[in-house]
C-alpha cells in the first residue's frame, strides 16, 4: 500500500466518524495552497497535532510534492534573489585589443594592418 493510499483510508476514517482535518473545513482549507506566505504559514501551525499529520507528510514526500502545505511543512519554494556571478579572475568585461580577432585564421596583433576586402575607389582590384 502506498503512503497516499495510507493518507486516503485515514482520511475516510476520520469521516466515517464525522472528523475531518483541518485542511478538509470549508471556509479555510484554501489557505494550504494559498499564493500568500503568510497564509500558508497560518495553515502550517494549523497542522500541528493533525491526526492525519504522519500519513499526509509520507504522502507528500512519496509523490515529492513542491507546493502548497503538507503535513505541517510549507513545501512551496521561495523566490531566490538572482546572485550575479563575479566574472573570472583577470577579466575586465570587455574585449581586449591584444584578443583574438573575430576572423578565423587572422592575425591577432592590433598593430598589424589589414587590407579589407573590399575598396570601390581602388582601380587594380576587380570584384
């Protein structure tokens, strides 16, 4: 039998008995999976002595829930603040002009002069 299998037939015994827990009330459950924190920190404390409270964490766990309140735990993650990642040891940011050229197979030196390809005023080149 699977932990949510377990969670089910506790849960239909507690109503078989007229009990719910309090996450089952209506008129309050919503704040398990509420988008608010601080709802779902109400509803965290509300788990606490739940009879229910072992098999509902088995059960989260079993099917690796990630949101909302379960068995006492809020398991929804919280926002994380972007860390920017230092650029390495030595590096400005930018190119250097003694970097590697754009061009595959082209001279790196910047003091080396370069014909370009192309120069429409020039009469001994042809296209």
């Amino acid at each position: 039998m699977t932990a949510a299998d377990r969670l089910t037939r506790r849960l239909v015994d507690l109503a078989a008995h007229g009990r719910r827990p309090r996450c089952g009330e209506a008129g309050g459950h919503e704040l398990w999976c509420s988008d608010d924190v601080s709802d779902r920190a109400q509803a965290a404390s509300w788990c606490t002595g739940c009879p229910v409270l072992i098999e509902c964490t088995a059960a989260a766990d079993e099917h690796d829930e990630r949101h909302h309140v379960w068995g006492g735990a809020d398991r929804t993650p919280t926002p994380q603040t972007k860390r920017k990642t230092p650029p390495p040891k030595g590096a400005s940011g930018r190119c250097s002009p003694s970097g590697p050229d754009h061009f595959a197979g082209s001279e790196s030196n910047s003091d080396v002069q370069r014909d370009p390809i192309f120069q429409p005023d020039d009469p001994d080149r042809s296209l």
